[in-house]
C-alpha cells in the first residue's frame, strides 16, 4: 500500500496542527508564498515560513547567543528533559548490532525498532532522551560529497532523541500539546529566543508504512528541530490509527549547538581543536568575513536535490565577487579541513564501537572515509600529523562518549594498518591511470565509477595521480550520490529468479516453529494449510528448519494417505515457513499430515552450528574483543566462520584459536539454552549476543 504525499497531505487540516500552544499564546496560521507549507507565527506580517531557502538563508551566524559547545549541548538537554520527567538512557553503539537491515544507527528511532514500536518490548523508560550518536555515510544518505561543503553536513551527528511511546498499556507517555509546550519552553528557555523569532511550519512524515504530521521549529533561517509524530499506518488499504503512537523528536544537537554559538559552520562550532590544529599547521586563516558570506551561501545549497552542484558552485563564486577556481583556490583548503576533521571524528567514533574499514557494507564507507582524508591531504599539499588529528578528535569525542578513548590504541592500530593498505592501493592505481593516460582516456563518470567500485580507487586519488602527470581529472562534486543512484539502477535491473523470491503468497500464514522445542526430535504431526502450485507445501507446524541464520534448511520427507512427498527445500517468508517438494502434491487444507527430517543430518548441522559459536568465542580471546561474527555457513558437510578482524589471520594465531577451540570440545561441555528477555539479555550479554545475526521477538 502506497500513498503519495500530496495525497497525506489533503488528509491534514489546521486541526491536525493546532496544538495548545498555539492557541494559548495567540499563533497563527498562514501559508508561506515559496514553499506553499502552513506555518504557525506570532508576527502577523511574516511574510515567509521561516525556512532556510524560503527566509534567504542563515541569519544566526555571527549572532551570538547561549554559546554552548557540544558537551555543554549534550548536558543542557539533558538536563531540561530530565527536570521535565523524562529519563535519560544510555546510548546504543553506532554499530547496529540489533538491526540486521542496516550497518551503522541512522537516527535515535532506530534504537526502539523494530520491537518497541511493533508493541513487543516495552521501551527501557517512558518519556524518554537519549544522546544517539548516529552515522550517515553511503546509501541512501550519501552525506560523504556534501561535507565540508555545505557548512552543515557531518558524517557523524548525535541525534538527541526525545521520545514518548504511547499504546493501550504504556500510558505514561504524552502526545502532541505537550511536546509543543517542552519544545517552545526549550527554546525560549534554555536556548534564549523571543518567542515571536520562533515559527513552526506543518509537515507530513512518512516511513516504513506509517506516516503521521510533523511540526518543524524554524528561527534565524534554519530548522532548529523536527517534531514528528508517528500516528498513522495501513490496515488492509485503508488508514488506520498505530496500536503505538510515538513521539519521535530527533533534536540535531551539533546544529543545536551551533546554532547556539554562531560559528561560520557545524565543524567550528562542534569540533574546534581540530579545525584550528589543521588551519595552524599550514598557517591557513581565511578571511573571516569571506567565510561567513561563503558560508551563508553554502547553507542555501541542498547537494541532493540540485540538478547541477558544479553551476550552483559557479553562482556562489559569482556572489562572492571571484571566479570559481579562486573560490576554491581560497576556500578550497577550508572545505578539505572541515572534510577531513569530520572524517576523523566518525572513524574514531566508528572503530571504537567496534567497526572496521573493510571492502564491504558499512565497512567500505569507513575505507573511503580514511583515503579522502589522505586524497584531501595530497589535493591540497596539507601538512599535519594524523596521529595528533585522531587524538584531538578522540579527546572530543570521550567527553561525553568516555569509551572512545578506551579504545585509542585499536583506533591507531587500525588506522596505520589502512593507510599502509591505501599505499599498495596508490602503488597499483598509479600504474592503471598512467595506463589511462596514455589511451587519452577522458576519465568521464563511468571511467571513474569502474576505478572506485573494481579497483578501489576513489575519483580524488585519481585526480592526484592524474595531477602528477600535470593532467586536470574533473571529478563531479556529487560523485558518491550519483554512484549509488548508478548502482541502485543496475541492481534493479538484474532480475533474481530464485524459488522464494518468486513465490508470491496470497495469505500469510503464522507456521509453529517445533524445532525450537524440542531440537532432538525429528517426527511430527501437522495439518495442511496451503498447497501452492502443486509443489510448495504450507503447514500449521514443522519441525523443518528453514534456511536462515548461516544455517542450511532440513530436508526429509512428508506423508499422507499412504503418500510420500520429499522436502528438497524449506524457506521462510514472513512468518509462513514453505516446504518445496520433489513430487506433484495434491493434498487439501485441513488435511492431517506425518513429516520426518534427515535426522543424522541435522545432528550434523547442529554441531556444526556450536562449532562455530565455539571457534567465534575463541577467536574474540586470541584475535581482541573487536572481532565479530561477519557471516557463517553452516551444512551438514561443514561450517565457514567469517569474522570481522583489521588484519589477516596469522598462521600462528590461527593454530591458538583451533587449538583454543578444540580444547573447549574435549573439555565435552554441556550445552544449554536458556530463553531471556531481549531486554535483559543485552543488559546482561551486551550486543554481542546479535554474533550471527537478529533474532526475531521478545526473547
Ligand atoms: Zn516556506
Ligand atoms: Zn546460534
């Protein structure tokens, strides 16, 4: 079920808005001439919404106001929420351990999803914030191209979110009127603003199926904060109120603090020591003036929706007076620092939550990060020690993230591993663009993506190794953006013709998993619930397991009335499990039925299956606390353990893990297993406990 916006939008009227704060304090509503939102105001007259292109752009920089920086942000929240009945949680890792649909925490929602949302788990506290460091690099955000040049985009970004669950049992949350008032107090209060500076423009959020209305908060030309609230979903095509309703207000507390300071950009503001290390050692200051209005400008640049960045760039030379090489040629420095603090700060964030640069996922966007901060080094003749970047960066962070600096060695151990990486990768490159070169090679878009996606190198080492050959590589300035859109396209088009994919279900049925039970037993007894095209056989319980986990599906047979059916296949779709059969199967609904699973098979895959959980724990004592289960494979032939690790495995410290292992199956330990609350079990385990991926539900 879909809907357009424009068709959310005909649904929410002024009363879906009018909060009582509005109308307490006399606002009112009108509708903004650029953008065609309603906005809410006290200023009769205001003439636009308040937001950053409909307003002209920035008007806070250079203002001063409460002038907190980033710790004192983090405890100013905090601190108002808390007073306000809410309780502060801990953070979650920015690794999303929990999560098996994406590698790194993209917003504070994402710590309650899915299982607090779905009603499943109760929230750890009710109304709640919590500091969420969050990352966004690579797929759908592509933040990399945007940062340094747009004055606001971080890699790395806490979201401090303020939420309020709200379902037929957890009643001690709130709703709309009072998370207006909290908001408004917020930002009179504590951030200091005139309540008539203050507007509050009507939006429409949607995600996930679900949508409800949103109210941003708009002052001095930017969004202060979102308030959105989670209301509504679908039911059969029709729309329908959430069994939880949430408030979910993701505060940017970088921008918060910013905003609050009115440096010339976020990287000033946030990360200090850094931007001013990088400006001294190349005896680089530019014109403070310049930077404002270069600033200013950048802020009115949105990457991802403007057709042509290289123009937009060319008119913001134009405004400032030069050409667009001297823009770049004097602000270009001031854009690789910013970019290259930024990136420092995520890698360290990220290693210490345990991720590691790598050639795939979450990993890959962590190797690019590092090579830009080298390329940008290079591009611009920077001089800096990377030792004392990273150091400045963890001392920020471990203010109020203290396990950063725990984890300061494995940070540097793992960052000079990959720079030693990316100088074998320059060895080769060097070696391929000269080859280039020397074809007269134009090195357009796709001559790039081919470089950064089959060789690793990305388009700004191209551009470098190009230069040494005195050749100007233009590398367009949303790259990563336009790459994933490329790439996006190419995998739609390849057509995945596999059983399960293809299957389309006209029910969903809830098949009882048996094999949880009782995982030694092998017959069971079950009824027909669905046959579809005469093969795939649905029943009410299985002891079959279906593939998942790294673990391959049993096989076995099926019979009825004196009937035999072989299962070849099981898989799961949803929450129905589907047995494929070898032979044409005729059976009816209701109809009883007697399965039976290979059960020396099985037994093998169950060892196999300890076994890898025996050599994981082995190898996180030999290898250090950072290795994680990347995948596993396990059949009733053998089992394949991939762990994430900076390095290869030596072959000595191979032979103490095997050696390790096979002492823990001599030891003949008993095995047991124990159901716990998901909730206590990641209080008690910590996330470690999602090694070899998400389990689904409360326990
Ligand atoms: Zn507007
Ligand atoms: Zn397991």
């Amino acid at each position: 079920m879909s809907i357009s916006k424009d068709q959310l939008k005909e649904r929410f009227k002024k009363e879906n808005y009018e909060v009582n704060l509005f109308k307490e304090k006399g606002f009112i509503r009108k509708e903004c001439p650029h953008c065609k939102h309603h906005f809410w105001t006290l200023i009769p007259d205001q003439d636009n919404c308040g937001d950053t292109r409909c307003s002209g752009g920035y008007k806070f920089i250079d203002k001063k106001g409460k002038n907190m920086d980033f710790d004192q942000t983090i405890k100013s929240l905090t601190d108002f929420f808390v007073k306000n009945g809410h309780t502060a949680i801990k953070d979650y890792p920015v690794v999303s351990r929990w999560r098996a649909d994406m590698d790194f925490t993209i917003a504070s929602i994402a710590d309650f999803q899915p299982w607090v949302l779905e009603g499943v788990v109760d929230p750890p506290a009710n109304p709640l914030v919590v500091p969420q460091m969050c990352i966004r690099t690579g797929g759908e955000f592509s933040d990399i191209d945007n940062i340094g040049k747009t004055a606001r985009h971080l890699t790395s970004f806490v979201m401090f979110g303020q939420h309020s669950f709200n379902s037929k049992t957890l009643t001690d949350g709130y709703w709309m009127d009072r998370c207006l008032d909290l908001n408004f107090q917020y930002l009179t209060g504590e951030l200091g603003l005139k309540p008539e500076e203050i507007s509050y423009v009507e939006s429409i959020w949607a995600g996930g199926g679900n949508f409800g209305p949103n109210l941003e908060a708009m002052a001095y030309g930017i969004e202060v904060v979102n308030n959105v609230f989670i209301a509504y979903g679908f039911d059969n095509g029709k729309v329908k109120n959430l069994d939880m309703q949430v408030i979910d207000v993701g505060w940017g507390l970088d921008r918060v603090s910013w905003f609050s300071q009115g440096t010339p950009s976020i990287y000033e503001a946030i990360f200090p020591k850094a931007i001013n290390y990088l400006q001294k050692e190349n005896d680089y200051k530019p014109d403070h003036k310049l930077l404002v209005e270069y600033n200013i400008l950048a802020g009115l640049l949105a990457v991802e929706e403007v057709k042509d960045l290289r123009e937009e760039r060319r008119q913001m030379a134009k405004k400032l007076g030069m050409t667009y090489d001297e823009m770049l040629k004097v602000l270009g420095p001031q854009e690789a620092i910013y970019a290259i603090a930024d990136h420092a700060r995520t890698l360290s964030m990220t290693i210490a939550d345990g991720a590691i640069p790598s050639n795939v996922g979450g990993g890959y966007n962590l190797r690019v990060l590092l090579r830009r901060i080298e390329a940008l080094r290079s591009l611009y003749g920077l001089q800096f020690s990377i030792e004392k970047l990273f150091d400045l960066q963890i001392n920020h962070l471990s203010v109020s993230y203290p396990r950063v600096k725990e984890h300061r060695d494995d940070i540097f151990k793992i960052v000079d591993i990959e720079l030693k990486r990316y100088e074998e990768t320059k060895k080769s490159g060097r070696r391929i663009v000269d080859k280039l070169i020397q074809q007269k090679n134009k090195f357009d878009f796709k001559t790039l993506l081919d470089l950064y996606q089959n060789n690793g190198i990305n388009p700004l080492m191209v551009k470098e190794l190009a230069k040494e050959n005195k050749l100007d590589v233009e590398v367009p300035d949303d790259f990563y953006i336009k790459s994933e859109e490329y790439l996006a396209q190419q995998k739609a088009k390849q057509k995945i013709a596999k059983d399960e994919l293809v299957l389309e279900l006209k029910e969903e049925y809830i098949t009882q998993a048996l094999f949880y039970e009782d995982t030694y037993k092998t017959k069971f007894e079950a009824k027909v619930e669905s046959v579809l095209e005469d093969k795939y056989l649905v029943l009410d319980k299985t002891l079959f397991y279906p593939t998942g986990g790294g673990q391959i599906h049993d096989i076995g047979t099926i019979s009825a009335d004196g009937k035999k059916f072989h299962v070849t296949d099981v898989f799961k779709k949803g929450t129905t499990i589907i047995h494929k059969l070898e032979e044409k199967c005729d059976l009816k609904k209701g109809q009883s039925v007697k399965g039976e699973i290979d059960g020396k098979r099985r037994m093998d895959i169950m060892r196999h299956h300890t076994a890898v959980h025996v050599v994981n724990t082995a190898a996180k004592e030999i290898l250090g606390d950072h290795v994680w289960q990347a995948g596993a494979d396990k059949t009733e032939h053998k089992a394949r353990l991939d762990i994430t690790h900076y390095n290869s495995v030596k072959a000595e410290e191979l032979q103490r893990i095997e050696y390790l292992a096979n002492q823990v199956v001599f030891e003949n330990r008993s095995i047991s297993k124990t159901d716990l609350d998901r909730d206590e079990a990641e209080r008690n385990y910590g996330f470690q406990i999602y090694q070899g991926g998400v389990v689904p539900g409360k326990t």
